[in-house]
C-alpha cells in the first residue's frame, strides 16, 4: 500500500453533514443532558470514574502505529462500558417480556425506555417488546472505533477536543455546542458538545438506536440475531448511507478503515468475551474500577 492511501486512512477530515438535520435535537443547555445518557436502575451501577476521563492528546505521538495503538486501547473499554450497560437493559427488557402481568414500576421503566428509543407504542403491548428489543442492542466495537477515527481525525480535530465530540453529531438549540468554521449562511446548527468522549460514544450508539436513518443498521443487527450470529461492524457500515453526504463512498471508506486496521479482531473479542454474559458478569463489567481491565486479554 502506497504512502499516499496509509496517510488517508490514517488522517481523514471531519465530514460536513448536510443531511444531519434531525439526528440528535437536545434539550436546551451547554452540555446536551438526555445525550447518551444512561437509564438509571436499580440493577445498573453507577458510571465508574474513568469513564468521564478527558481526551488524551493524541496530536503529541509523533509514531502513527504507536497513535492509532492508543486510540482504540482508549477507545475500546469505554465502548465495552457502554455496551455491557445496554445489554443488562437488554437483560432486563426480556426478563419483562416473559412476565404475564407487569407491575407499575416495570411500566414505567418500559416507557422511559420506549421515550429515549422513539417507540410509539403501547405500554407493555408485543409491539413495543418488539421495537425495543429491536432498538436497545448494542453497537460492534469496530464500526464505534472506524467511525470515531475517521469523524474526529484520530482524536485531534477541533471537535474533538473542545466538544469531546467523535462522531461529528450535530445539534440545534443556540449555545449547545460548537459553531462550524464553513457553517453555510442561513444554518443553524452546532456540533454537539459533550461532557466527556464516553458520553459521545452513548450519544453516538442512542443516534443508531433510535433515528429512523439508521432502520437499515438495525434490521440487519436484528436478523443476525435471529440467525445466532453476531453483526459485524463491516456488515452494519451498510446501513451508513445517510451518515455522510457521500453516501456509498463513506460507507466503503469505513469498512477499508475496519479491514486496514484489523478492527474486526475487536468485534470477535466482545463476541466471544462480553456478549453472552449474564447479567452479573455484565454489572461487574459496567461498573469496572480499572479502564484497562476491559482492554482484549484482560478478560
């Protein structure tokens, strides 16, 4: 591979997203409250420090394999963080699913989920276990990973370390988040800022969870399941079509980031360590003192 394509797939600018209109519409303030967060339970720890940790600065490595090691080992606990906690949710929807009658706090746990998931339906009714399950699942860490590389050029862009933001998530109430530099005249949008990078991954996964944009990421998550196979990140990037005004170029640009980087070595790691957990295994991962105790090998 020529030095030219490593330099690409190495440094690529943040995307303008003219069609990020609706994705991700906060409530009014500063730091975007509702943005990722997480649904409080009984049953679901309290974040662990580390997750609310700073952007490291990854602009002072001057070795690109040494730059891009750092990135996904900083990356990477935080996704199982993030994912371990949906799925005791996950854990915890199909648990109500199999009860005959559901009492008043189960429903009202339902309806705050169906509220941040955009789920229409009756309380309790098969429609909305249906919808749910379908959008409260997780994310494949190298889609989180090739994505977050490529929207925030490895950690470095103006987004990323004023706003935390990753992904390049956009909001529209005054004040929210940063003013894009090329922002057109006429636009009002921001991109969005974040309290710390683990709460724009949460962001990120709730905008795949729940915008109707992104039906085609869930439906083919959804029938993986189905068949017991676990989605790939290579094989979700398809349903990317309206990440990008690029469309089919941004999804295949994704997916060479996915396969260059040997990021699907991630996806197998959580398929064959994190994914069947019950629900003790997974609170203790959820609630991990140590970022690093989460990295491939540790556990």
């Amino acid at each position: 591979m020529s030095t030219g394509i490593r330099a690409l797939l190495l440094v690529f600018p943040l995307v303008a997203f003219a069609i990020w209109g609706a994705l991700h519409v906060p409530s009014p303030g500063n730091r975007l409250p509702g943005a990722g967060e997480d649904i409080t339970l009984d049953a679901l720890p309290s974040l662990p420090r580390w997750a609310e940790a700073e952007l490291p600065d990854f602009a002072s490595y001057q070795d690109v394999s040494e730059k891009k090691k750092e990135f996904f080992s900083f990356l990477y606990p935080r996704i199982v963080l993030a994912n371990s906690r949906i799925l005791i949710q996950r854990q915890y929807l199909e648990t109500l699913g199999r009860k005959d009658t559901l009492s008043e706090s189960e429903i009202t746990w339902l309806e705050r989920q169906a509220e941040r998931l955009r789920v229409d339906e009756e309380p309790g009714s098969d429609e909305m276990f249906r919808r749910l399950r379908s959008r409260l699942d997780v994310i494949p860490p190298s889609l989180v990973m090739a994505q977050a590389a490529n929207e925030s050029a490895w950690g470095t862009s103006r987004f990323a370390l004023k706003g935390n933001n990753l992904f390049g998530q956009w909001c529209f109430s005054k004040g929210c988040g940063i003013v894009p530099n090329s922002r057109g005249e006429g636009k009002s949008h921001e991109v969005a800022d974040f309290a710390s990078p683990y709460r724009s991954i949460t962001g990120y996964i709730q905008n795949l969870n729940r915008h109707p944009s992104y039906q085609l990421v869930r439906d083919l998550r959804r029938t993986a399941r189905e068949n017991g196979r676990f989605a790939s990140g290579t094989a979700l990037a398809a349903g990317l079509i309206s990440y990008s005004e690029r469309g089919e170029e941004y999804i295949s640009e994704i997916r060479s980031m996915i396969s260059f980087n040997k990021l699907s070595e991630y996806d197998r790691e959580f398929r064959n360590v994190v994914l069947e957990n019950g629900t003790k295994e997974l609170v203790q991962l959820a609630s991990s003192s140590e970022e690093t105790a989460l990295l491939p090998g540790q556990l």
